[in-house]
C-alpha cells in the first residue's frame, strides 16, 4: 500500500532536476543511497518474528522512494503481541533489577560501537542531516547510562516512619505497571522508541511498542540491538500498522500509555486511556519562544538560533518558533542570523558534511508552505529561505526566517513543526516574558544574556517544562538526571529522572504493626485508648516529627 504523506513527494520529483538561484548552498551528495543501507537481508533479518495480517510500506524522503515492505499489524495482532509481552512479564519482572539495569549499560556500549548503523537508517528514514542523527545516538547513549546506573536506586524499597514509630514498620515499595503500551513518532524515532523504553523494561515490564511505519526499521534495529545486549526477545515487542487503527489497539490492552506525538492524538489516547483508568504519559506539541535579551552575546545568540530552529529541518517538539528579541540588539542579531541562515548547506548525502535534511513527508511540506504562504499574503516579510528546494529532493524547504508575522497568520501561534521561524522585537523583559508565555503550549524555551543569574530568573518565570539559559534545547534535554516534559497543551507526565522511571510504576505501601495492634489492647476501654492515642499524637508533634 501507499503512504498518502508521500504523494506530494513523488509529484515534485519531476521537478528535481530543476536548479534553483540564490537559494541554500547544496552539500555533496555522497556516494551512498538508500538502497545501499536498506537491503532485502536486513529488512528480513530486522522483520523476523514479527506478525502481520498485512503488508505495509515505508518510504524515504531522501527520493520519495520505497523503503521496504513490512508486515503490517491489525487489531487481533496487537492482541497477540500484548498476549505475548504479558506472558513474559512476570519472569522478567523476577531478574533482579540489577541485572535489568546491566543489559542497559551493554546496550549503550553497543550503541556507541555500532553507531553508523543507526546513523544510516536514521538518514534514510527521516530524510535529516547526520550531525543532526547523531543527537539521537547521544540522548539514548545517556538515557541507557543513566538508568543503567541509577534505575537500583529509583527503585528500592524506601523505608517510611510508621502511625507509631517502632511499633509500625513501613515499607514503599515499586511494582512494575505490567505491559506498557508505547506509541512513538517518526521525528526522532531511535531516541523516542527505545529512549523510552529503557526505563519501563528496567522497571520491570514489558513493552510494545507502535513506532510509526515509515521510520520502524530504526526502531526495530533498536530492538535488535537490546536483544544482543541480553533482553529477551518477548519482553520488547513491535507491532507495526496505521496510526487510526493500531494505536487505539494499543491503548485498549495496555496497563499504561506511553505517547509522543500531537496535541489533537494525544487528546483522543488521554481519553482513552482515561476511560480504561490506566495511567499515560504524553509529549505533545509546542510553539516555542527564544528570548534574546539586551546584554546577550548577539554572536553566540545567533549561532544558537540556528541550532535551535533547524536542526531537524525544525521537526523537534522542543526546537524554536517564535525568537523574541530586545529592540537594542534586534538588528545585529537578526543581521547575523539571517547571516548564518542563508549559508546552511542543505543536503542528502549519507554523512557528515549537510546543515540541515529533508522534511519527512508531503504532508509536512505543505503544511510549511501553506504557513509561509499565508503569511506573506498577509504582510510578513522573508528575510531568507520562503521555498522549497526540489533541485536537491521532494521535500527539501529552505530554512526560513519571517519577520512581520501577527496574530491572524497561523504561523504565529500554530505548530509549524519545520524549518520556520518567526523574529518579533520587544522593549523590557517583563513584555516578553508575556509575549512567550501567550500560548496554549509549554514546552520548551531558551533565554540568552550574559548574566546568568538574570537568566535563571527570567527563565522560572516562563510557562515551559524545560527552560535553557545560552542553549535552545539540548542542555535541558541532555540532562538525564531532571525531569523532561510539557505544561498546559504540551503533555502530561515526564520523562528522564526519577519521574521518568517510576511512572512505569505502581508504589506500593507494606506496613507491618508490632508489639500492639491499633485498636484498644492490654485491657484498655476504648476511652483510655483514645485518651493513649490524643497523647501519642501530641508527642509526636512535640518531637517534630513527620
């Protein structure tokens, strides 16, 4: 069958050959294709095992080609994969969790040395740049080690002081939730699929996982990849399909929910998951906001406005699309920006050496060009970029800088998830401060300025889960340690830190009375008893206790 995101795709191949003026330097193509990396033998080798009542297709972006046929899942296989991971949960659940944790730090050395193979499928899947690939070799690389370490501790058995201290001994303790339901997205689809799955299965369940069709064979290789490292093969299952059909199968069997993807699915998997009361998780979308205050490095600023807006051709729920800028610093930065913008070199070659990729699919393209289009019509300006670029491939956009851009156009307050951005200037802190918190959303922000105290400040004062001071994204994101995550229309839940792991988990009280019961004993009426507890209660709160 055909992907219909892909049907723009092959209408502007035609169009390729096409040179375009002025636009983005191009980078060297490489000698590499897709077809080198996706072999007959490595997608039956990564397909083994897995069940299907159909056949699917995957594409690449690079060409709008096909990728691979797959086997493609219906409700009842979704049925038997759960039925599967069900059955091996209670003997995985049983290994001790340091021998969970240890098949994580073996997964991270593998990912470390066989890192080109990832890199490739990442590339041909999602169409991006390799430096750009690379970051979601570094974020599993340190999601692995930190649960690798740190999961022995997140989930031992914590002591807690009894009703009555002595005679009541209180344990908590971490139940696995069983089997998780996992329903990942094709924008970063190696971090977001076993990223995500490391901390449920060293918690203790099982996972299936519903990664999408186009970027599976990187999740799959993932898979591959965890087994060799010592997981065994039942705990981690896939089952592949459309999102309609598949993902509300998941949902329906799974004893929690674990979802990245929009605003608008999110609602509909939060219902159901709701309606089952079994717990979810959700990373959604954002509209986020780049303050760049009036003592900042306006150098530094810029280069990190284009880490943070493009990489990933701007398909990163937490890169920037809004960049707010002082008055006084307005012109130099937005000189260098546009500066350094317009000199990205796009590219599909199968190495280092591209700026930016490939957006994914058709439907991605025509929404950024419907949103730059819009706003041109309404009077926003182009600084740079404002087309697409099928000289180098189907769904190649020029990062684009709008200036001008009001609250009517969609691009202002609508997720682009591309390669846009929108620059607008402000007077004093506490009116941007406004402007960046005047959205639904609350994902991700970044603040510069030379002050880094300023900046910490500034920074608790926005409404976004993660806030970088001098950095877009990647210094909250890489942060293993602390929570990761959206407020208001951007998620429920977190990821990365102890939140990340122990909400793949039920806690669990154990309380064991001794010496006497709770209750009138050795003799007492119930008054006495109650006059023996009124002063137990008043010691405790003498002696300060909790």
């Amino acid at each position: 069958m055909t992907d219909s995101r892909h049907g723009a795709a092959a209408e502007v191949t035609a169009q390729a050959a096409i040179p375009v003026e002025g636009g983005n330097p191009v980078a060297p193509p490489g000698a590499r294709t897709a077809a080198d990396v996706v072999t007959p033998a490595l997608v039956a080798r990564l397909t083994r095992g897995l069940t299907g009542s159909g056949t699917t297709v995957s594409h690449t972006p690079l060409t709008g080609r096909k990728l691979a046929d797959l086997p493609e899942s219906g409700p009842e296989d979704v049925a038997a994969a759960f039925g599967r991971a069900r059955q091996a949960q209670r003997a995985w659940a049983a290994v001790p969790v340091r021998e969970r944790a240890a098949v994580l730090l073996r997964f991270h050395d593998l990912v470390l040395a066989r890192q080109s193979e990832v890199l490739d499928l990442i590339q041909v899947e999602t169409g991006k740049a390799r430096l750009h690939a690379h970051e979601e070799v570094q974020a599993v690389a340190v999601a692995a080690r930190h649960y690798g370490r740190k999961a022995p501790a997140y989930l031992r058995p914590r002591g807690h002081t009894g009703v009555v201290p002595t005679l009541t001994k209180v344990t908590e303790l971490r139940q696995p939730r069983g089997v998780v339901g996992q329903i990942s997205p094709w924008n970063y689809p190696f971090e977001l699929s076993v990223g995500d799955a490391l901390p449920a299965l060293v918690a203790g369940n099982t996972v299936v996982t519903k990664p999408d069709t186009e970027t599976a064979l990187t999740a799959l290789w993932a898979r591959e990849l965890l087994i060799e490292a010592g997981l065994p093969a039942p705990v981690w299952q896939m089952v592949l399909g459309e999102g309609p059909v598949v993902g509300p199968a998941v949902v329906a069997h799974a004893d929690y929910v674990s979802f990245t993807g929009s605003t608008r699915t999110g609602r509909e998997v939060a219902e159901g998951a709701a309606a089952r009361l079994v717990g979810c998780s959700l990373e959604l979308g954002g509209k986020n906001a780049m303050l760049v205050l009036h003592d900042a490095d306006v150098e530094k600023a810029a280069a990190g406005a284009v880490r943070g807006c493009f990489s990933s051709a701007g398909q990163l729920c937490i890169s920037i699309e809004r960049l707010y800028v002082h008055e006084s610093v307005a012109d130099a930065f937005v000189e260098r920006f546009v500066a350094r913008t317009r000199a990205m070199r796009l590219g599909t070659g199968l190495a280092y050496g591209a700026d930016m990729g490939s957006l994914v699919s058709g439907r991605q393209l025509e929404t950024v060009t419907r949103h730059v289009e819009e706003a041109v019509a309404k009077g926003a300006t182009v600084l740079t970029g404002g087309r697409p670029r099928p000289d180098i491939g189907p769904l190649f956009y020029e990062p684009t800088v709008l200036e001008g851009v009001e609250a009517p156009m969609a691009v202002c307050a609508e997720e682009t998830f591309g390669p846009v951005v929108s620059v607008y200037r402000f007077r004093d802190e506490d009116e941007a401060v406004a402007l960046a918190n005047a959205t639904p959303y609350g994902l991700n922000a970044s603040v510069w300025t030379r002050d880094g105290r300023r900046g910490r400040a500034l920074a608790a004062r926005l409404r976004a889960g993660t806030v970088n001071v001098n950095e877009a994204y990647a210094a909250a994101y890489g942060s293993a340690q602390s929570p990761m995550g959206g407020m208001g229309d951007s998620g429920l839940g977190r990821r990365h830190g102890s939140e990340g792991i122990l909400k793949y988990t039920e806690s669990q009280t154990v309380a064991q009375q001794r010496v006497m019961p709770l209750a009138p004993s050795f003799g007492m009426t119930d008054e006495k008893y109650a006059e023996f507890m009124t002063r137990s209660l008043r010691a405790l709160k003498a002696l300060r206790l909790r």
